[in-house]
C-alpha cells in the first residue's frame, strides 16, 4: 500500500473562495476578451473547470494578480 499524508488540521487547511468571471471583471476591470486573450498569453490567472463549460477563479489568484500590478 502507498503511504500517504495525513490532512493537516482544519486550522491549517486553506480554504479558497471560487469567483465566477463577472465578479473577476468587476474587481479587475476588463472585459471577458481581455481575460480570456491575456489567459492564451501567460499573463493572467487560469481558472478552475467546476463541470462542463462552468469555470471559475480562485479568489487567492485574483488577489495576488491585482497586488502585483499595483
């Protein structure tokens, strides 16, 4: 049998909120085209396929995005 990790604790656990793309256009201000181009280019945060053609953003990407281009 494969050893594997024990989880860490809930307290250590991170937990990270998914947004959907009108809350990661309303908090970066560009549109839907601009995501998905600068995504092609490496020069935004990929998302996350929650089942089907519905995708979503972790919230901690979005985040870190915005700092870094502040």
């Amino acid at each position: 049998m494969a050893e594997t990790e024990p989880l860490a604790p809930p307290e250590q656990r991170r937990i990270t909120r998914l947004i959907r793309l009108k809350e990661v256009q309303h908090r970066v201000g560009l549109g839907r085209s601009t995501i998905y181009r600068w995504m092609a280019e490496g020069k935004f945060p990929k998302p996350v396929q929650l089942g089907g053609y519905a995708v979503a953003w972790a919230e901690e990407d979005i985040n870190s995005w915005i700092l870094e281009r502040t």
